[in-house]
C-alpha cells in the first residue's frame, strides 16, 4: 500500500510526511513535489508533481493507493489545479483521495470557501472515494503575528470578540496521518478545530502573560486593519485577505465546539498557551 502527499514541501505536508513515518514504513510513502529538491531531505522517495502540469501528474500517481491532496496557495487558480489532480488520480487508478478543505465550507463567510466547494463538488463527481478534512483555523496564522505585536506594543485586528477554535498545524497534520492510514475514513467529512476557543483580546493577554510585555488587543476596522498590513509591507491582496477573514472571524466563522479534531487525535489539541510558547521562544 503506498501513500503519497501532494505539497510535501510545505509546512503542513513536511509534519504529515514525519508523522506517516511513524506509522507506516518510509518506502511505502511518495512525497510529491514540485521542487524535488527541497523534498529530497524528507526521506522517502519524491516524485516531481506540479498542479499546473496536468499532463505530467497521472505518471507520478502511478501505484498510489492512497492520497492527501492538501490545497494549493495560488488563490483563484485553485479549482484548475485541484481538478487536474483528481482527474489524474483517477486516470492512474488511485483507490482514495483525501482532502483539506476548509471548517464549514458550505456556510461559512470567509472568502476561502467558493474554491474548497468547488474543489469538494470535483472530488463528488469524480465517483473516486474521498474524505474532507475541513480545517479550521492554524494557530500559527495568529502567532505570526506576536514579534509584530511586541515591537509595535499591542496586537491588531477586526476580529472584534469572534471566537477562534484554532489548532496546532502539527495537530491537523498528525490527525491526516492517522487517517490516510485507516480506511474506515472513507466517504467521511470531518469539521476539524481546536478544543478551546479564545478572542483575540484573550491572545493578546496571554502574549502580555508570557512575554511580560503588556501587549493589549486593539481592535481596529476592516479597511484600517489592512492598510496597517500594507504599510508594514504585505502584499496587498494578502493584507485585505487577512483583514477580511478578522472580520469572519468576528462572525463566530472560525469558532467550533465539535471537538472532533481531537477525537480523531486521541488527545487534546494544542492549546493557544503551547503555541504562543512555542512563538516565543
Ligand atoms: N486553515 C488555515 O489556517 C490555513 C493556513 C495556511 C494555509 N492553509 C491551506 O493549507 C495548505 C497547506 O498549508 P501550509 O501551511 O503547509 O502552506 P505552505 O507552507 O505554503 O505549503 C504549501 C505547499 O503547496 C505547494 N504548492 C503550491 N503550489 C503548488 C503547485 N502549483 N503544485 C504543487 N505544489 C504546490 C508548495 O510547494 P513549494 O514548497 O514548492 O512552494 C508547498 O509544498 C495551504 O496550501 C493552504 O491551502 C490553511
């Protein structure tokens, strides 16, 4: 049975390909890539796959049995590159696809969602097998932010007293492990999120806890937020993107009590306290 991971190089794919390691033996798992390179320190075999090289991706899936399609960065060229997987995988005979879409896709308000539906909707119509992952939030967008916090004195944003489920990437990642490794996830749609949710001005008191600093939370206007992103030097697609889901945030999109992130883990999700911790040290 062989396993293999599409954005093997990124932050999230790395800490699943460590925790597949665990689990299963290193030849029996396919870090996909495209930049070869980069994967080559991973330890198991890479093959080459860009989602914009259609034609090339059906012979890098040759003897896959199972795969984790985790979504592309390209916002608005998503749905192109997410069907050119599918339609490959199913050319080569892949018997699963697992991907990671977004928590509530179908209702939320953030921006993110139109390319996970549709990315979802490819995936249905395939006739393929395949399980949702629809992540919530990654505690580390948040604790990125914390060197920013301290040097300018308090910690930005619009997301008013919006609740945020956030987790670990590390937790996301070890719950997809575990699941490209059971088949009995087939045909299932998991809404993962943290355990504990915290507002933004509950984050910033634990920065001031930890870092000794008194760092409050301001809360400031979407178009304030964004033009601040701007001015310290973020794209501004990126900026307005960032300030945008604040404001989803505020409307309770990233908060989620199902607790079945951890339930698939088998212990508790990181809490924002570890992740702020580890941001600071
Ligand atoms: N829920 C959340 O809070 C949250 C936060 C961040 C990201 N995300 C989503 O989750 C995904 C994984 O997150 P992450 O933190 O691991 O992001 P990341 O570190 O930016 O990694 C993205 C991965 O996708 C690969 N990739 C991008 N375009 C590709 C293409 N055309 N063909 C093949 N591979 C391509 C990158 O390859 P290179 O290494 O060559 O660049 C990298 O391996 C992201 O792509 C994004 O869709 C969710």
């Amino acid at each position: 049975m062989k396993i293999a991971v599409t954005g093997s190089t990124g932050q999230l794919g790395q800490i699943v390909v460590e925790q597949l390691k665990k689990r299963v033996p290193a030849e029996n798992i396919v870090a996909l890539a495209r930049d070869i390179e980069k994967a080559s320190v991973l330890g198991v075999e890479v093959r080459e796959f860009d989602y914009n090289k259609a034609e090339n991706l059906a012979g890098s899936l040759k003897g896959i049995d199972h795969l984790l399609l985790i979504s592309g960065t390209d916002f608005g060229s998503r749905v192109e590159q997410h069907t050119n997987v599918v339609n490959a995988a199913k050319k080569a005979g892949v018997k699963w696809i697992v991907y990671t879409s977004l928590l509530r896709s179908e209702t939320t308000s953030l921006n993110l969602a139109p390319e996970h539906i549709a990315t979802e909707k490819v995936l249905k119509e395939s006739g393929m097998a395949y399980t949702l992952l629809r992540h919530g939030w990654y505690s580390e967008n948040y604790t990125a932010s914390i060197p920013g916090a301290l040097s300018g004195g308090a910690f930005l944003g619009s997301a008013k007293e919006g609740k945020i489920s956030s987790a670990a990437r590390a937790d996301y990642a070890e719950a997809a492990a575990i699941i490209l490794c059971d088949e009995t996830h087939k045909g299932k749609t998991y809404e993962l999120a943290g355990d504990e949710a915290y507002t933004l001005s509950g984050l910033a008191e634990e920065i001031t806890k930890q870092s000794g600093k008194n760092i409050p939370y301001n809360d400031i206007p979407e178009q304030e937020y964004a033009n601040i992103l701007k001015n310290i030097g973020l794209p501004e697609v990126f900026a307005d993107a960032l300030a945008n889901w604040d404001v989803s945030a505020s409307k309770g999109d990233l908060f989620d009590e199902s607790q079945q992130l951890s339930k698939l883990l088998g212990r508790p999700t990181t809490t924002i306290a570890e992740s702020v911790k580890l941001a600071l040290a």
